[in-house]
C-alpha cells in the first residue's frame, strides 16, 4: 500500500533473484556495467521504478546487493542505504547460488542486521516448459506429427531462443570484463 512499499518490495525482488537466475532476462529490468564486478540494475514496472546494485567476486559470483531503501511507510520517512550479502555460495540444483546471507540496513545511528539466513533447499519451477513439451508430446502421441510439429516451432522454439538471446546480453562483457547491455 503505497510507493514506499511498492520500491522496498520491487527492491527485495531484485535481491531475491540472486536464487532464481532466470529472473535476471526479465524484460523490466534492464542492467548497466559500473566496473568489472559490479552491475547496476533498474527494474522498472508500471509507475514504480528502483534500481540497485549488485556486486561479484572475481570468478563472478555473487557477494552483495545494495540498494537505497525506506525503512518504513510512515509519512517523512527517508531513504537509508540496506544491503544483502553472500557469507557463503554454494551448488544447488546444478547452479551456484547465496546459500548463507545477512540483510543490513545502514543507518546513521550504526548498522543493523535484522536478518541472518541458510538456504537449505530450492525448487525450481519449470511449469512453462514442462507444459509445453507435455502438450508437444501429447500431440507426437496421438500421431499429430503436423501439430506437434506446429508447436516446437511457434511456441517452443520461440521461448527457448527469447531465453538465450536474455542471457547472451547479460553475459555481453566490455573489454575490462564489465556487464552491459546492447
């Protein structure tokens, strides 16, 4: 309920796609390299519009996200710097991501890190393709080679190749190894 609470839940989304690396494609969000390890990203939906900043080690994973962020809803309230940092990374379903993370905002009073988590499990959701290739086979199946047929070109093909094309322009590198978009 209101634009405060609109960019501090659009904020927490950016941070949380450090678990969901298909997120980062998202048409509304749109990214920009600042160096060689890190990268800004703005997320723009409807009226609200937040960006913040993520960071890298040198063999590109995650350390932190950072963003100016309300604290609250109250009327007056101000930005404060609040950050989510990586204690540990590691393999789960096949993909390196923050398993051991610590969300600090950083007042001017001193810090204040209110949370403290382990990731011990993640599912993924992978409904979009698996219906598509249940629909595909269900046409194989019943021997309607013409519509299966239909199917992989004008539906499957196109979400796999929008898929690649997202992630080919966030893995586009300048010549000092900077994230950019084209």
């Amino acid at each position: 309920n209101g634009k405060n609470i609109d960019e501090g839940s659009a904020q927490r989304f950016l941070a949380e796609m450090i678990w969901f690396p298909t997120s980062f494609i998202n048409d509304y969000i749109s990214w920009e390299g600042i160096d060689s390890t890190s990268a800004r990203a703005t997320l723009t939906y409807k009226e609200t519009v937040v960006e913040g900043v993520f960071k890298f080690d040198k063999d590109g994973y995650f350390e932190s996200f950072s963003a100016m962020r309300f604290m609250d809803s109250k009327p007056g309230a101000v930005k404060h710097k609040w950050s989510v940092s990586a204690i540990k990374n590691e393999k789960m379903k096949g993909i390196i991501i923050p398993t051991e993370l610590e969300a600090t905002w950083h007042l001017p009073e001193g810090e204040w890190t209110w949370l403290k988590m382990k990731v011990k499990e993640i599912k993924y959701n992978y409904d979009q393709y698996q219906a598509l290739y249940e629909k595909f086979e269900k046409e194989i199946t019943a021997g309607n080679k013409d519509t299966a047929e239909e199917i992989y070109a004008y539906e499957i093909l196109p979400l796999f190749e929008k898929t690649k094309t997202k992630i080919k322009e966030l893995q586009t590198v300048n010549q000092e190894g900077m994230l950019i978009r084209k």
